[in-house]
C-alpha cells in the first residue's frame, strides 16, 4: 500500500495540481493512492463506472477501443506527467474508452468523488482543467484533418513527428523509448503495420530515422517537421 508521503511526492509532478494551495494538496495525498500497473494489464474498460482519475508517475497508458473483430484503434499514448479518465467524472457517463499500459507503470489513483469536488469548489483547478481539455480538442481537431487531407505515409510522418515532439533529448532530436509497435501507430492512424513499416524504412534510408535498439531515434526533427509541414500545404 502507498503512504501519504508517497502521493504527496507524487501529486506536485502533475501541472495540472501545481496551483493547489498546500491544505488542499494535503487533503488530495490524504486519499489519493500510488499503485504499479504491470505491461498490458487493463485500468478500466469502455462502459466501466469512474471510479478514479489516474495521473502517470512513470511509464505510458495507451487510450484504446477496439472493434467487434478485435481490431485496436488507439486514440493517444500517455506519458509521465498526464492525466486521463477525468472525462466520466466531469459527465457522470460510462468509460467512452479503455485504457491499457503501455510499460510497466507507476500511477496515482484519485477517487472520482475527490476529483469531482476539486472542481466544484476551486475555480483556479477548474480552469486548469479547461485549458487542458481545450488542447485536447485542438489535438484532436489536427488527426481529424490529417486523416482528412494526407495519404498513408504522410500521417505516419505526421505522427512520429507528435511523437517525436514528446521526446526530444536534443535541439534536433528525438528518442522514442521503448519504440511504438507498428501495430500501434497503425491504429492511431487508422492504416495497417505494413503500411507503416514501408514508410519508417523509407525515412530510415533518408537518414531521418534510426532503428536504435528496442527504441526509434528520430535523428534530424527539423527536417521531418518540413516533410509534414510540406505536405500540409504550409
């Protein structure tokens, strides 16, 4: 089981709380809790009642439904420092989707009730909490008028580009570790693995990527961010 002074170290690395006074912080650790997820195990599954808000401590959380066949659509991979499955909370509706890790995680857990009263009652959360919906929708504004305007390669290149932009380790750079599966960045862009596949060997002979060793080393961002901007029509 997790203490008090385990969430309250954990609680500050989310923007989201930043702007908390300390007694409120206090009261968030005093029923909050830190749980380990292992790789591939489920936190909730669409249609499930919210029972809590998840912050990612360390590790990733893949957000995902699949079709009646089994085929995976993944509308996001989250890092350390995101939140999700506040928007049940907010509506009071069922899991619209299903969130799975990635890697083995560490994650705080938030009774739905505690998050809910957060809002209700300091404006400065609340606040936070709409910009942070509002940058959600505009991300998902731009996929829309990817899968809109851009043939399958393009949003490969557009999508390891939102990847890449996550992950930069220098002013050019980006290392995605552990790599995305094909299969994975197939389903957020809505084509197959080999589709995918043509296309990373295509920028790996191009020098813009790297195969590095269980990870994907995106050596030249400036460039790639060309590519897309060039196909955009920018």
């Amino acid at each position: 089981m997790s203490s008090r002074e385990d969430c309250l170290a954990a609680i500050p690395r989310f923007a989201l709380f930043s702007g908390l006074p300390p007694q409120t912080l206090g009261c968030l650790a005093d029923v909050a809790r830190v749980i380990p997820i292992q790789r591939n195990e489920t936190l909730f599954s669409v249609g499930d009642d919210a029972k809590d808000v998840f912050g990612i401590i360390s590790g990733s959380v893949r957000i995902i439904l699949y079709s009646s066949q089994g085929h995976p659509v993944t509308f996001a991979r989250l890092n350390a420092g995101e939140i999700f499955g506040e928007l049940s909370v907010i509506d009071g509706e069922a899991r619209s989707a299903s969130a799975e890790a990635a890697e083995n995680c560490l994650l705080l857990a938030i009774p739905a009730a505690e998050f809910k009263r957060l809002l209700d009652e300091d404006r400065s959360f609340s606040n936070a909490l709409l910009r942070r919906l509002s940058m959600q929708i505009r991300r998902l504004s731009a996929r829309v008028y990817e899968f809109s305007t851009l043939a399958v390669q393009q949003r490969v290149d557009a999508e390891l580009l939102r990847l890449a932009r996550n992950a930069m380790v220098g002013p050019n750079e980006a290392l995605l570790k552990p790599a995305p599966s094909l299969v994975e960045i197939a389903s957020r862009i809505s084509t197959h693995r080999e589709a995918v596949s043509r296309e990373i060997s295509n920028l790996v002979h191009a020098g813009i990527v790297e195969r590095d060793s269980g990870a994907l080393r995106i050596c030249d961002v400036e460039r790639l961010s060309s590519i897309v901007a060039e196909a955009q029509g920018e």
